[in-house]
C-alpha cells in the first residue's frame, strides 16, 4: 500500500487562490462582453469594409457607384450604364457571399451624418464627411475623404 505522505497534491489554500484568481479574471472580462456594443462593433467594421468596397468597385469597373442609406442600413448600387448620367440601379455582389453588399443594423445601432456617398472611376468621393456609429456604449466614426475617397477608421 502507498505511503499517503508521497502521494502529495494541491493544498486548499492553493486551490482557493486559483479559484480567486479566475473570479477576478471573469468579473474583468465580463464588462467587455456587453452584446449591445459588439453589435455595434460589428455594423462599424461592416459599414466601414463597404464604404471601400464600394470605392475600389468603382475604380476597378469604372463606373460610379453609390453607397446609399435607409434610416441606419446602407446598400451599394452602381449605374446602370457606366455614362455618369444615367440612374443608380442594380446591387453590387458581395465579395465573399452570394447576395448584393448591404448592411442592415442593429437595433441597438443608429448612425449620425450618414448621406448617400457616390465614389466616381478615380476612387474620389461626393460628397465626402463623417459617418458615426452609435449603440450600447460604443461610439466610432468613419471618415470619407472627399478628394481621395480615402476611408479612415480611427
């Protein structure tokens, strides 16, 4: 039979500090897992990679697209003929679905200073400005560059 002196494992102090350590860390990580804010992080990113979608579609293909907005959702639309003129139509695909590129938000989402976006062939953009999102706590703004088109996420 074994010896109960060699068979040595964790004290209970030990296992109360580990347990004590993990309430910690969970109570810290659990102020950051708030659904309302990862929401709204979400639409931010998805706004954010159709805005340049939209502007490298546009260089690409050479013709203007528009990035257009319904009350807190957004849509990309190119012309119908690539003339400059003619009016705003069919959806652009999305790169990595099978649907047209569009962002529907959350309900806990609103956006201020959103207006319909129209990137020409040069990738420049009319007109340009600030578009901020807003929702459980989370406040980001993105920024098109009228001259360049650029799309800046701080």
């Amino acid at each position: 039979m074994a010896d109960l002196r060699s068979c040595r494992g964790y004290s209970l102090v030990e296992l109360v500090v580990v347990l004590l350590l993990l309430g910690v860390l969970v109570g810290v990580s659990l102020q950051f897992v708030r659904t309302e804010s990862f929401s709204a992080r979400g639409y931010y990113d998805e706004l954010a990679s159709g805005l340049r979608h939209a502007r490298g579609y546009a260089v690409a293909s050479g013709c203007e697209v528009q990035v257009v907005f319904t009350g807190n959702d957004f849509a990309l639309q190119r012309r119908n003929v690539c003339d400059g003129a003619s009016a705003f139509g069919p959806g652009i695909p999305h790169p990595a679905k099978a649907e047209m590129f569009a962002g529907t938000a959350p309900d806990s989402v609103a956006l201020a200073g959103a207006v319909d976006i129209i990137f020409d062939p040069m990738g420049r953009a009319t007109p340009g400005g600030t578009i901020t999102v807003n929702g459980g706590g989370f406040s980001q703004q993105i920024v098109i560059h009228a001259g360049s088109g650029y799309v800046e996420t701080p």
